[in-house]
C-alpha cells in the first residue's frame, strides 16, 4: 500500500527536528517559572528533570480539599457532537444566553434534525444528541420560538443568569462568546484564521469549509490541531511585527531571511512545552482491530491526517511557517493532545435549574411546575447534558500519573467555564510531587497496566509495585 507522501517533511528536516526538539531543563524552568508567576499559581514548582520527566511539586503545605491549581488551557474545542446541546463562549467555555435561550435553541435544533454539520453548510443529518427521542414530548414550533427570542420567561430563571450572547467578529455563525473581550482574545489568538465569515483571514473560505467538515465527519481532534497551528501563526507575525519595529528601515527586508526561522522557533515555544509523539503511533488500538492488522490500521490514521493536513493547507497555507504545515509536525501535534489532554467539562446550568425547581417547597413547586415541566419532558433525558471538550493544560499536563494520587481535577460549584481546576485529595506538604491518575485507578492491576500502555510506560507507584 502507498504511503501518503508530504514534500515538506524532507525540504525542511532540519528545522522540523529544531521545533520537535525538547526544550533544555533550563527552558523548561525558566518558561513554566514565568506562566506560575504570570497566572499567580501560587504553591506550585515544576521540576524540569524527574524520574519520570516533568513533574509539579508542592511550594507550600496543601491540606485535603485545597484549590492546587486553575489552569488555563493552551488550547481548547468543544466537542462538535455536543455543540447542538449546549451554547457556550468559544473562548473561555462558559455557558451563555439564558436559560430560555439553551433550552429554545437545542429543542429548535432538535425538531428540526440538525446536526452540527448542518450549522456549517452540510444537508446530512446525523445523531447529535445522546437521548432517544422516544423520551421526549414535543413542544409548538411557537412555543420554541417564544423561548429562543426572549418573550417567555421560565419561573425562576432569573436565578440562573448567564452572559449575553456575543458575536463572532468576523461574522460566522459558528463561534459565540460571552464578552467583547474573549470574542478579542479569541480572534487574536486562534480564530480569524479559522473564521468561515466575511471578515475571515482565511485565505480560502470554502477550503476552510472543507477542512471543518472532513474533521466533523472523521475527528474533531482535527480542529484542535489546527487551532495550534493557527495560534502559533500569529504568534510569529506578532513577533515579526514587534522586530520589524525594532530594526532600521534598511534592515526590515532582511528580516525574512535573517530572523525568520528563530522567530517560528520562539511562537512555537508554548508547544514546544508539551510532550509528543506522533499519532499514529500512540493512538491505543481499538478493541475490534487484531494485532496482526496493527501496521495497517495505523497506516490507516497516518493517511486520514494527511488527508486533514492537505485540506488545512489550503485553507490558511503561509509560506513564511511551512515548517508547521509538515506531516510530522501535524501528527506530533495530534499526538500531544493524545497523550496530554484533559477532558474539557462545563455543568449545564439548565441542570442546575431543573433541580432547583425541583427542590423548591411543594407548594411553590407545584406552581412552578406548570410552566417547567413541558420543557423538561420535551428536552427528555438530555436535560443534563453537559459542555464537553478537549483541551490542553500547560501546567496540568506537567503533573505525573499515580495510582494513588494525591490530587485530582474536580469541578467545584463555582467553576463555570474550562480551566482545569486541580484539588488536593489529602495532605500534601511541601516538596511533594502532585500527582494526578491517568485512569480509573479504582481498575484492578493489569487493566490499570493496560490502559497505561497508551501513555507509554508502566507504572511503578507504591499500589502497583505491590502488585
């Protein structure tokens, strides 16, 4: 079978091995000591060098229960599937509108049988949505509407209130946020090279187009590692700009060439940070694939991104990063979020709602009842459901696995948006390593070891030395 060929892996070798090269201990302490000081993570260390790589360290005494960490994501999606259940900020994944707003629109798009891939221009229905329709009782098409444009109100739901809605800039109807400034940061950092409206930066819309339907329709870890590699795009033209400004005009032309590849080196340094391996080469074989068909299965995912890459590259393709547009740099990028990610996990505040009714004394429950028991029996068994994503974590992803952990990420009632909130699960005193599980480290030894494979190694924690 022929491999899948990338021209740009063998014309720019040097420089790709330059950015997938690990960063010296000393970049790593001095890089992860600027982000703790930066996002006042106070009480926590890396430690560049370990038995088993990075490593975060107490700084102080933590005692059980104690917030360790709220990690910022480097880069983060919501799951396409779950975009249809829930309308969050696209920036910091908080959930947005109201109440009336998130229950109208998934009932509206419900009905009607959109799937995500209808939101982007796609005619194929799909199934978006985790509840049989068996378990719901439909509502007027009028009744959705009212909800959708504000002119019914829920009882109670001003109990509930959520940020208004705030438009793409560059026009697209498929990112939302909850303030000018994450639409901003949003659009500075990732989106307008990704924006499928008229103020897109994209320099091919309808390949963009493409690109996002192909990852719909195959995985959307895809659009992940596009948003990593717009990120460090514009990255490197902030840089260029800031030294372009620092240089005598006879100089600026040069600059291309004499400051080019350093400059790519520098944007890519927050990626850089993150440990990789290809993914074809780390995606954990499916349960229905047998060893002996292996090769070919992941000979399987390699072409498939290539197939992503190639309608990527025609999207947003800059001659001045193409380093970054290599099959290599694509498939360790996938690779990172692999082996790194930490699932991205909001609660619905319309579960939030449904049982505060519920716990409302039974007289006042009654009566509320009347209006909100239509709407819970139309949204079925999806009134729960949650926002749902991946992302990647700086800080988190430097905290090494234990099957006795001291620490885990734990949603607390006031975390409403998609930091990774880390908690101490006991006593932990300083200079003690935080560790975090990997897995369900309730699992018995060799499923433990199993499901550790994927992450390449064995663990030896004082639970599985005893065996």
């Amino acid at each position: 079978m022929a491999t899948s060929v990338c021209p740009i892996d063998s014309q720019f070798s040097d420089q790709i091995s330059a950015l997938l090269k690990s960063p010296s201990p000393q970049q790593v302490q001095e890089y992860f000591q600027e982000l703790i000081a930066k996002r006042q993570c106070n009480g926590l260390r890396v430690k560049p060098e370990g038995e088993h790589g990075k490593g975060v360290c107490a700084d102080f005494d933590f005692k059980e229960g104690d917030l360790i960490l709220k990690d910022q994501m480097l880069v983060g999606a919501q799951h396409s599937s779950n975009k249809i259940d829930c309308l969050v900020c696209s920036f910091c994944f908080q959930f947005i509108g109201s109440i009336e707003l998130q229950i109208g629109r998934k009932l509206y798009l419900q009905e009607l049988g959109i799937s995500v891939d209808n939101e982007c221009g796609q005619s194929n229905r799909t199934e978006c949505s985790s509840a049989s329709l068996n378990n719901r009782s439909p509502l007027p098409q009028d009744t959705i509407e009212s909800l959708m444009n504000g002119s019914m109100h829920l009882p109670c739901s001003e109990k509930f209130p959520l940020p208004s809605v705030v438009s793409c800039p560059g026009g697209c109807k498929e990112a939302y946020y909850c303030s000018e400034s994450c639409a901003k940061a949003d659009w500075d950092s990732f989106h307008c090279l990704l924006c499928t409206g008229k103020g897109s930066k994209s320099s091919n819309i309808e390949a963009l187009l493409n690109f996002i339907q192909h990852a719909n329709e195959t995985n959307d870890i895809f659009i992940l590692a596009a948003k990593v590699i717009s990120f460090t795009i514009l990255r490197y033209r902030n840089l260029k700009v800031a030294q372009f400004e620092n240089l005598e005009k006879q100089d600026a032309a040069n600059l291309c060439t004499k400051y080019g590849f350093p400059l790519l080196l520098e944007a890519w340094k927050p990626v850089s940070m993150g440990y990789k391996r290809r993914w074809w080469d780390c995606i954990a074989l499916p349960e229905d694939v047998d060893s002996c068909d292996e090769a070919a299965f992941r000979m399987q995912i390699r072409d498939l991104a290539f197939t992503s890459l190639e309608l990527l590259k025609e999207a947003m393709y800059d001659k001045e990063c193409e380093p970054l547009f290599s099959l290599e740099i694509y498939g360790h990028i996938i690779g990172m979020f692999e082996l790194n990610n930490l699932d991205l996990v909001v609660s619905s505040p319309v579960e939030d709602y449904f049982l505060y009714i519920d716990d409302l004394p039974l007289s006042e429950k009654k009566e509320a009842e009347k209006f909100s028991k239509p709407f819970l029996d139309a949204l079925g068994d999806d009134y729960s459901i949650c926002c749902q994503g991946t992302a990647f974590f700086p800080l988190q992803s430097c905290m090494n696995h234990s099957c006795i952990p001291n620490a885990k990420a734990f949603k607390r009632e006031e975390d409403r948006d998609g930091q990774a909130t880390i908690i101490a699960l006991k006593p932990i005193p300083k200079g003690e390593e935080i560790t975090i599980s990997y897995i369900d480290e309730d699992l018995p030894y060799e499923e433990r070891q199993a499901l550790l494979e994927d992450y390449g190694f064995r663990c030896k924690c004082p639970r599985c030395s005893e065996g």
